[in-house]
C-alpha cells in the first residue's frame, strides 16, 4: 500500500506539472488524472486531498481551455476541425464536473464553471445544467451557496468594466447577471418549502 501510495503522489506531482507548465499533453494529463482523482476516491486509504492551490490549477486550466470566445481564426477553421475542437473542450468541461459529482472537490466549485451557464449555453448548457442538477441532488443547501459564489464572481467580473466599478442596472451587463441567476435558479424547481432554505442561502 506504501509503494502505491507513493507512486501515486509522484503521479500527482507529474501531471500538475505538466497542467501547470501547459507543456506538450496537458490535455491527455488533465484527463487522466480526473479518471485516476475519482478511481482512488473509492478508497479511503488512496483518496487523494487536493490542496487549495491544486484546485485552482484545474479550475483555471478549464477556464482557460473551455470558456473561450471564437475569433477569427477559429472561425477560419473547416467544420471538422471546429467540430473535434469542440468535442475536446466538451469533455474537458465533462471530466471537471466528474470531479464535483463524485465528491473529489466541494459541490461550491461549481461555481467556477456555472459563472459561464448562460454566456456558453448553446455549447455547454446541457453539461452545465446536469451538473446542477447532481449537485442539488445531493446537497441543495451546497448548490445553493455554489450559484450564490458563480453569480457574485459574474458581477465582479463584469463591474470592472465600469467607470467606479459601479454597474448600470440598466445596462446588457447587469441583465445577463439577472438571466444568469434565473437561468440557476429555475433548476431547484417550483418548490417552495423545498427550496426555502437553498433560496435563502442565495439571497444572503
């Protein structure tokens, strides 16, 4: 057990390496070490704690390679080429949301990745909304503070775009923050001795 626990933080150690440098195969790495996070997660003895800073490594490797906007040279690429890329980013989005369902990171890191719900729905939307979903299943007072944390950072993000930081309630900015939290909230349903507490968290 000693010799496979150490060989399984060497591991670790290797593939943040490689998520960190961005060097040749991140991708593949990444994705491996999603599959390997949740296969030792069935283990007491092998589960694997990721500290604070490995866990912002992978939320921002999927920030950076997921949620990107199309630019011209994208556009410019065949319908192939668009297609395969897309598909990789699906199941980079797909691998990291794993990671939240089976209980290796905390429900409340969705947020990372439910602040892009309605930006990138027509390519993530269903992934996005099956995570919730889970989530809620699972934990609704968890999911709740998840949303509350994914719409907080949307609108920092976007208050910085304005003069004093202070944001237009009139402004296309402040609305995809309003649709953004309709868009999370819709999930827990109708529900409202159900969803008491959960909408409570939201609102604090």
């Amino acid at each position: 057990m000693k010799k496979l626990m150490k060989r399984r933080d060497q591991f670790i150690d290797v593939v943040m390496g490689i998520i960190t440098n961005g060097a040749s195969g991140v991708e593949n790495a990444f994705l491996c070490f999603v599959d390997i996070l949740i296969s030792f997660n069935h283990s007491k003895n092998l589960s694997v704690q990721l500290d604070k800073e490995a866990i912002c490594t992978l939320s921002m490797f999927v920030v950076d390679n997921v949620f990107v906007e199309e630019n011209d040279a994208d556009r410019a690429l065949d319908q192939q080429t668009q297609v395969e890329l897309m598909h990789r980013r699906r199941k980079i989005l797909a691998q990291f949301c794993k990671l939240i369902v089976y209980g290796v990171l905390p429900i409340h890191e969705a947020s990372t990745v439910l602040q892009f719900y309605t930006k990138f729905y027509s390519d993530f939307g269903d992934i996005l909304k099956c995570l919730i979903t889970k989530c809620r299943e699972v934990d609704r007072l968890a999911s709740a503070k998840a949303i509350s944390i994914a719409l907080t950072h949307q609108y920092e993000e976007l208050r910085r775009n304005f003069t004093n930081q202070c944001m237009d309630p009139n402004s296309d900015e402040f609305a995809s923050v309003r649709d953004l939290a309709k868009r999370l909230s819709s999930v827990f349903g109708s529900d409202p001795v159900k969803n008491r507490e959960a909408l409570a968290v939201i609102h604090r």
